[in-house]
C-alpha cells in the first residue's frame, strides 16, 4: 500500500511532456490523436495544458517516504533473519533432546532386561538400576 501512495505521488511530482492533439472528423466520426489529420477531414488542433510546476513539498514528503520504506524493508528482513536463526536452533536443540531421550529410553530397556534375567542376590540390584533409569527418563522426557 505505502508503495503505492509513493508511486502516485512520484507520478504527481513528474512534469508532464506538453503535446499538441489533433481532432479529426471525418465522415461524421470525430478522432483524436497525435498525428495530423489525414486528407479530407476536418482538422482541429487543441493545445494540452501545461503540467503544473513541481512542487517540493510532495519530492520532500517522497524522499521522507522512500527512506521510511527503506527502513522499514531492513528491519523486516533483520527481524526475519533473526527468526530463522531462532527457529533454526530452537530445532537443534529438539534434535539433542530427542536424541538424549532416545539413549535414555535404550537404557531404561536394559536395564528391564537385565532385571528380568538377573538371579539370586543380583535380582534386587537389577531391579534398583532399572528403576532408576525409569526415573532417570521420566525426569529428562516428559511425556
């Protein structure tokens, strides 16, 4: 939208190339154009009015603009930037815990394993270390 405001008032600022516009009639059809009639029609000739002078007040308010725009295109594209970077560790960070949960939960099975092959007096030892890796996994992956 802002782009648009400052070509329309570019546009208002640019002064204008005076031509001359000639009426044609011609069999009772009227034409304008830029160049003169052909044989055998009626010719007219009208002047375009001149642009009005520039005004420096709209170039002033147009450059104030343009760098406001400019401005506002580096902090989008820096906030932008700063998002994907964000993003970007946010998502390493998931990988590490995800891996971290993954050996957690690897640990936690052999240690179940272990448990249930255990005998004798190793049964109660087995049966503490796989209850501790139990929490040790809860405490790290909620879930």
């Amino acid at each position: 939208m802002k782009l648009l405001i400052v070509v329309v008032l570019w546009a208002a600022t640019v002064v204008a190339y005076a031509q001359t516009v000639h009426k044609c009639t011609l069999d009772g059809k009227t034409s304008y154009g830029d160049t003169p009639c052909p044989a055998g029609a009626q010719a007219a000739t009208l002047e375009t009015p001149t642009a009005p002078p520039r005004d420096a007040a709209a170039a002033g308010t147009l450059r104030r603009q343009q760098k406001q725009a400019d401005a506002l295109e580096k902090a989008r594209l820096k906030r932008e930037e700063r998002d994907e970077r964000d993003a970007a560790r946010a998502s390493q960070a998931a990988a590490v815990q995800r891996k971290k949960c993954d050996k957690l939960k690897l640990n936690k099975r052999w240690a179940d394993e272990d448990a249930r092959r255990a005998t004798g007096q190793a049964t109660e030892a087995a049966r503490l270390r796989a209850h501790r890796a139990g929490e040790a996994m809860a405490l790290e992956c909620p879930r």
